[in-house]
C-alpha cells in the first residue's frame, strides 16, 4: 500500500525560491516591463529632469562638491532608457532597442552640451578637484563598480523593497558625471581629459547594460518567442559581451600605468626619506623620456642640501628606476620659531 504525501503549495513555492532565487512570476514580469518601458519614454518630464540634473552636476563637479554631484543624480531619469535597452537586449525587442539607444543619446548630448557651457564660465581651478579628476583616469576598477552598479540598478527595480530611487542614483553615477566631465574638459581644451571621461562613460554604460541584462535573464524574464527572435536575443548578448571585453583592454592598461606610477612615486619618496631625513616630499611630478627621466621634487626641509646628497639621490633613483635620473629639487624652507 502506497502512502501520498501531498506537499503544501507554500512549500513547494519556498523550495523553488531556494532553488532558484532570482526567479519572479509573470505578473511581476509584466509589471516591470510596463514600468521600464513607460519611465524611458524621452517625454516633457524626462528631459526636463536630465537637463536639471545636467546643470546641478556639472556644478558640482566645478565647485568638487559630492554632496551636489549626488543630488544630481536623484535627479538623472537615465536609470531607464538604461534598463529599458537591457529589458529589450533579453527579450529580443530590436525596436525598443533602437529607441532606448536614441533617449540616452539624447540625454547624454543634452548634458554634454550644458556642461560644455557651464566649462566656458567656469574656472580653470575647476579641472583640478577630486570630483573631476577621478573621471578622467578609468581604471579597471570602475568597471567593475560599473558591473554591480547595473546589476543592483535592475535588482532594486525587480524586487522594489528598497526603492525606486537607489537604483537611479546607483546608474546615474556611472553614468553621468563622466558626460559632464567631457564636456568641462573639452571648454578648457583639455582633450586628454576629455578623452579619459569618454572611455569610462563608454565603459560604464556596456557594463551597467551588461550586468542588469544578466539580472534579468536569471530573473528568468520571457524571451522572444520565435526562432528569429531567439537569435537576435542570442546576437545582442553575445555583442554586448564583446564590447565589454573590449573596453576592458584600455582600462587593464590605464591600471597597469597607475599601479607602476604608484610604485615609482613610492620608490622616490621612500629614496629621498632615507639620504634626506626630516625632509617632507610634498610633490613629485615624473617626466619620462626615451634615455632619461626628469623627476620634479618639492619638499621641505629645514637644512641645506648638499651636491653630496643631490649625486646620492640621483645615482640610487637611477639603479632603482633602471633609466638615467635627472632630479630638480625646489627646497620649501622650514622656518621654526620659539615662544618665550
């Protein structure tokens, strides 16, 4: 005699979650659809909102505020023509692909041109705060911040228990803040600045596009139902896994410079504190030519140096950097007074 165990429906639904974390009913599907695809309209309100969030980050970034670059970024509605451009890329949509490309295109030249202005009438001091410069030199490491900034963007939207809001701050601030940096850059003339916030604005957007691409499709969102469209499903991932590995080759490089400029910047710091002592290295600015490098070092120091000590310096830096070492040395003196 066979003994029927019927298992509970809210059991069954707890294994399943167990099993399969991600995944959401088709209501919820639908509901998120609908809601990407109707917030990514490039409606009155929706450029409205970019072009406000355009100006009070560009002003931030002018006035290296992260609070202000932050509250930009409430503002910037490109959490959805993002997602929208995901949602499209697992359901095989070509057309709301199309348009979802063509909002961010003109969002982002909106806010281009407005921090292109807004760099005519700013300062020249503007190109030197922390806020600004941090866009300028992408590193693999943005990538990779990119990378879960576009998964958690789409999971807050999925799974709205945080709030709507989150996920636009956490996409807006990949992307964002380096179209403003461009068009600063580009006021000053400062094309290799300009440059650098270009590849990381591109780096970002393939790899927030990337990451909420694969939360949805874990999420297991329905796809296209004909052949054609499972291809072209299969097509835009597989472009869009490619176009990350590309992006990802210059910044592998700008790392590696920045992890062998840090080095290098250690290593004379570290040689000038021990043939230098009760000396402070305030600055150190490396020029790298084909036979000989020219280091620039300001530092205080409340003795004199000696022709000794400058020859010691130099032929150290020398073995150590493996190249000939000209250093120029500005002495800031230190000048100590006593109270009586």
């Amino acid at each position: 005699m066979e003994i029927q165990m019927e298992i509970p429906k809210e059991k069954i639904k707890d294994i399943k979650k167990i099993m399969d974390p991600f995944h959401i009913d088709v209501k919820r599907q639908e509901k998120v659809y609908d809601e990407i695809r109707e917030n990514a309209k490039g409606d009155f309100d929706f450029f409205i909102l970019t072009i406000f969030a355009g100006i009070i980050i560009t002003l931030g970034l002018v006035v290296n505020s992260a609070a202000v670059v932050i509250g930009g970024m409430l503002l910037a509605p490109l959490v959805w023509p993002i997602l929208s451009l995901s949602m499209a890329i697992v359901k095989g949509r070509s057309r709301l692909i199309q348009s979802s490309i063509f909002t961010l295109l003109k969002s982002a030249a909106i806010i281009f041109v407005i921090a292109l202005f807004l760099g005519f009438l700013s300062p020249d001091y503007a190109l030197q705060g922390s806020e600004f410069l941090s866009r300028t030199s992408p590193t693999i490491f943005e990538l990779l911040i990119a990378l879960a900034a576009g998964f958690v963007g789409a999971f807050v939207i999925v799974y709205p228990k945080i709030g709507v809001a989150i996920a636009g701050v956490v996409i807006a601030a990949a992307i964002v803040p380096p179209i403003a940096v461009m068009g600063i850059s580009m006021a000053h003339g400062n094309l290799s600045m300009a440059g650098g916030a270009f590849i990381l604005f591109m780096s970002n957007l393939i790899a927030v596009t990337f990451s909420s691409s694969i939360l949805f499709l874990i999420s297991r969102f329905k796809g296209p139902a004909s052949e054609k469209g499972q291809e072209r499903r299969k097509s835009s991932i597989r472009w869009a896994s490619i176009l990350l590995i590309f992006m990802a080759m210059p910044l592998f490089l700008i790392t590696s410079k920045v992890v062998n400029e840090s080095k290098r910047q250690n290593t004379i710091r570290e040689t000038i504190t021990v043939i230098i002592p009760d000396s402070t290295v305030t600055n150190v600015e490396i020029d790298e030519q084909i036979e000989i490098t020219t280091i620039e070092i300001t530092l205080q120091y409340s003795g004199n140096l000696s022709e000794k000590q400058i020859n010691e310096l130099r032929d150290i830096l020398s073995i150590k950097m493996k190249t000939v070492v000209i250093p120029r040395i500005t002495v800031v003196p230190i000048i100590k007074t006593w109270e009586r």
